[in-house]
C-alpha cells in the first residue's frame, strides 16, 4: 500500500515563501505522476501543478511564475516550492499519486 505525507506547512506573510515536502512510501515501482492539489475554505480541491516520470511539469495558472514542482526518484520525495505567497493562495494542500492522498498541511497567508 502505498502512503504519501505532506510537510512544510506554516505561517507566511504575503509575498513570502514555503516548500512542501511530500514523502512517498509503500510497495511501487516508480513514483510516476505525482501531483500538488489544494483546498481553500469553502471552495472545492483544485490542481495546483504535477509531475510526471519525465519531469515535465503542468502548473495551473496561478501556481505559473510562482510556484516550482520537482521530484527526487531517489529520496521518493516531491516538492513544491512557492513563492510570491499571496492570502488566496491560504489552503489545505494535497499530495496526490494515482488513487492516494495524502493528509494534508494547512499553508497560511496572512497580513
């Protein structure tokens, strides 16, 4: 079974940075996509960027010029470093592989 955990969620001021950290583990032969989502109060789960085997990246359009996706097939690690934070961008975020979320970690961006 396999079992994502997120981290690296926190407290930010508008216009600071993060980096989500998502630990992949379990029985699997390569990480293949992994994705980013994320959950703002009272809205829906929403793409935030994804990855593939290849390293091609596909960003939603406010995560573009922002936000970068990477992976590490080694470590089985998938990051998400975000810049420029803004308070819109103030969500639970999501790792996500094939049928497997993970739980999530609240990012705060606050005045």
């Amino acid at each position: 079974q396999v079992q994502l955990v997120e981290s690296g969620g926190g407290l930010v001021q508008p216009g600071g940075s993060l980096r989500l950290s998502c630990a992949v583990s379990g029985r699997f032969v390569t990480l293949a996509l992994v994705a980013w989502y994320r959950q703002g109060p009272g809205n829906q789960r929403e793409l935030v960027a994804d990855i593939d085997s290849d390293g091609r990246a596909n960003y939603a359009d406010f995560a573009k010029g922002r936000f970068i996706i990477s992976r590490d097939d080694v470590r089985k690690t998938v990051s998400l470093q975000m810049n420029s934070l803004k308070p819109e961008d103030t969500a639970v975020y999501y790792c996500h592989r094939y049928l497997t979320w993970g739980q999530g970690t609240q990012v705060t961006v606050y005045s």
